[in-house]
C-alpha cells in the first residue's frame, strides 16, 4: 500500500505541474487602443484649439512618452509589449485585442478591427 500511495502523489504532483504552465491562456478584449497620459477620455490639446482626434491624440501622446494601453469598460489595460507591430497602426481605433492577462499587463498576440 505504501507504493500504490506514492505513485498516487507522484501522478498528482505531475498533473499539477503539467496544468500549471497553461494557466495564462489567451483570451480576447474589445476596447479602444489609447495612451497612458490620456486613457479613456482625450481632453483638450492645447488651450484653445479644441480636442484632437482619438487616433492623432494617442500617436501624439505615444511620440511624447506615454504607453499604449487597451481601454476596456472605462477602465486602461496595461499593455506589455509595447513593440507589438499592430499597435501603431489601430491607435485611436475600436479593436478586438487577443492576449495573454500577466499581471496587470496583456501580452497581445493578435489585434483586429
């Protein structure tokens, strides 16, 4: 009996191992893809001249500094990889983001209209 318990907990042990590098599995988001300076809300440019488009406010923010992140709900995702070749080209844009949720960052795989 004391082998049958070992092998059990060597099975079990295994089995919990296994499902353990699978746990951050990809999901999908839709939001919009904004910069942390302004993230769910562009406000005003400069005094006087009014609100910038969402795609041409976020390009701006990005050149000055600021990070890419996923509005979803109101509420900014962290994105953490910033160099994502899609990012760039959907900023200001409603999307659908595919990724990985590490932390309080998405790792996107994947960005689509």
């Amino acid at each position: 009996m004391g082998q049958m318990t070992k092998m059990f907990a060597m099975i079990a042990a295994t089995l919990l191992t296994t499902s353990g590098l699978s746990i951050a599995a990809e999901q999908t988001w839709s939001g919009n893809i904004s910069d942390s300076a302004c993230g769910k809300k562009h406000e005003e440019a400069a005094e006087g001249n009014g609100v910038m488009p969402d795609r041409e406010c976020t390009q701006a923010c990005v050149r000055g500094g600021s990070k890419y992140v996923l509005v979803v709900d109101g509420k900014a995702l962290q994105i953490a990889n910033q160099d994502f070749k899609d990012l760039a080209a959907h900023a200001g844009h409603a999307v659908k983001v595919t990724g990985e949720l590490t932390g309080a960052a998405i790792k996107v795989t994947k960005i689509e209209m």
